[in-house]
C-alpha cells in the first residue's frame, strides 16, 4: 500500500475539483484520496465507499503517478 500525505496545496486542488463534479463516482475518487490521507487502509476505505481494496489502491496511485486531471477521467461508457 502506497503511503499518503497530502500537502496543503494538493488538499486545496482536491477541494475545488470536488466542488465542481456532479458524478458520485469522481466524488468519492476524491473521498479516497482524502481518507488515505487520514490514515485509512485502502480496506477500511472501500468499506466506506463500497468498493473493493483494488479500486481505492488503483485510484490511489492513478493519482500519485498521472495526477488529478487522470484520476478524474470518466470513460465508463455503461
């Protein structure tokens, strides 16, 4: 599990980018990003958010690798 910590300016860039969605689905992309930050396994965090530990550690290093605009492509096509 890859470590997370936040700093201020990524908390801020996260908070705007979650005022602005409408899609419960990026919304809680971000809500991860926020609970790793707190401390919660990616366990803890898919229990919460009702998605597996896979997602929430893919979502995680999605994030870390491609940052937020990458986190936050919606290609789901349902």
């Amino acid at each position: 599990m890859a470590k997370i910590k936040l700093t201020q300016e990524q908390k801020i860039e996260l908070d705007n980018a979650e005022m602005q969605l409408d899609k419960a689905q990026l919304i809680k992309r971000i809500t991860a990003l926020k609970l790793r930050d707190k401390g919660l396994s990616n366990i803890e965090i898919g229990e919460i958010l009702m998605k597996s530990d896979q997602t929430i550690s893919n979502w995680v290093q999605i994030y870390l690798k491609e940052g937020i605009n990458s986190l936050l492509q919606w290609n789901y096509e349902g």
